[in-house]
C-alpha cells in the first residue's frame, strides 16, 4: 500500500507539472462566470417583464455540460499522458526498475488520473457554489448538489477505466487519445438514438445523481444498474491491466 501511494502521489506531480491542466482549471472558472453572467442577465430581464422563476442552482445547471464533456476530455488527457505518452518516449521504463510490481504501476497511475478528474469535477462545484452566492445572495439545495457531485463521480470512474483500457492498445498517444474520443462519442450517439441500449451502455448513466435524486426507480431496478457499472469496471481494469502486465518495453 505505501508503494501504490509513493506511485501515486509521483504521477500526480507529473500530471500537475503539465500547464495544460491549469488552463483547462481556468477554462472551467471562466465557463461558470459565463454561466453566472448570463443567469443574472436573463433574471432581470425576464423579471423586469414580470416574468416569475423557478429557482435553479447553478452549480447543477452546469453540471450536465462538464460531466459530458469537459471532465471526461480531462479525463482522457490525463490516461493519455500516464501511459500512452510513456509508452511512447520509453519513459515507463524508469519506473519499472523500481522495486514495484506492475499491478502497484498500473493501480497507481489509474488512480492519478481519477484524482485529477475528481479534482476537477470538485473544483467546478466549489466555483459554481461561490459564484451562486456571490450574484443571488444564497445558495440553493446545496446538499442536494453536492450529493449529485459525488454521486457522478461513479461514472466516472467507470469512463476513466475504460480510458485507460485503450492506452494499453495504441504506440502512440496522438492515437490513444483520438480513439478514447471516438469510441466516447459513439457510445453516447447510439445511447441518444437507440434508446433501447441506452440502458446496457456505461455511458448513459453519466448523470448517475437523476436516478438517485430524482425519481427514484424500485430496489430491483437500482442494483441491476449498480450492477452493470461494476461489471463495466471490472472488465476494464482486469481487461487493462493484463494487457498492461505483458506488454514488452
């Protein structure tokens, strides 16, 4: 354990030395000052038209957007850089003359890459909270959006385990990257266009939090569908790492 830890914290720096994840942190803040602005604008208008409105919390307003797109662009980034682009420059080398097993590597750097993803996912419901309060004076059902954040962080896990699974194919990270956006991308379109396996694909619960905060579906239904994003990690990681435990560098 102290060994996964070390690795970890090690491909966490790594990631965090890359600029390119401050400025997608700081597209992530401009994105909800956008958000906010264009909330108050739009309040005002319509209220000065005598127009009465719902009170929404911003901090889940944005969350479909970042959950669907901005986290997981991330999210494929960061496996893309932890393997792909080692793989690639022959830098993984230097980590496995280390005293470490393969299996520590490979939990290790999946983790570093979740982290980073959870970070960010946590930074835009911190940003968006503040920014709330900052133009409406208060903060609404601030639990409750909590509890949608932690709860997408599920999914996620799954889609960063299946990012990391297709490192483990490509030589070269321009394609690794290529393929873990397409692949996202055609198992989101299929999900939209054949309802029928929107529920069989990881990717249709990304917005896990509408099926434990909102209308609740019965106990059955809830495991199956627990049942099916484990199934989902497990085949990933087990998929994953074997293909990373006998690869030759």
């Amino acid at each position: 354990m102290r060994l996964i830890f070390a690795n970890f914290l090690n491909e966490l720096q790594k990631l965090g030395k890359r600029k390119k994840y401050m400025v997608f942190l700081i597209i992530e803040i401009a994105v909800c000052l956008i958000s906010a602005l264009t909330s108050m604008l739009m309040t005002r208008v319509l209220q000065a038209n005598n127009f009465i409105l719902n009170p929404s919390t911003m901090s889940l307003s944005v969350l479909t957007f970042f959950i669907d797109i901005m986290i997981p662009l991330i999210a494929f980034m960061a496996a893309t850089d932890t393997f792909s682009t080692e793989f690639q420059d022959k830098s993984i080398k230097g980590i496995l003359v280390r005293p470490i097993s393969r299996m520590k590597i490979y939990v290790s750097k999946t983790l570093a890459v979740s982290a980073l993803a959870v970070f960010n996912l946590i930074a835009v419901f911190l940003v968006a909270t503040v920014l709330e309060l900052l133009t409406t004076g208060g903060v609404i059902a601030f639990v409750h959006s909590f509890a949608a954040y932690l709860l997408d962080i599920v999914p996620l896990c799954v889609l960063i385990l299946m990012a990391v699974f297709i490192n483990q194919f490509g030589k070269s990270s321009t394609l690794s990257m290529f393929l873990c956006i397409i692949i996202y991308v055609i198992l989101k379109i299929v999900g939209i266009f054949v309802p029928q396996t929107s529920g069989l694909l990881f990717t249709g619960y990304t917005q896990w939090h509408n099926l434990w905060l909102g209308l609740t579906l019965p106990f059955g239904a809830m495991t199956s569908k627990i049942a099916l994003l484990a199934g989902y990690g497990v085949v990933f990681f087990c998929g994953g790492y074997y293909l990373f435990a006998k690869r030759e560098f």
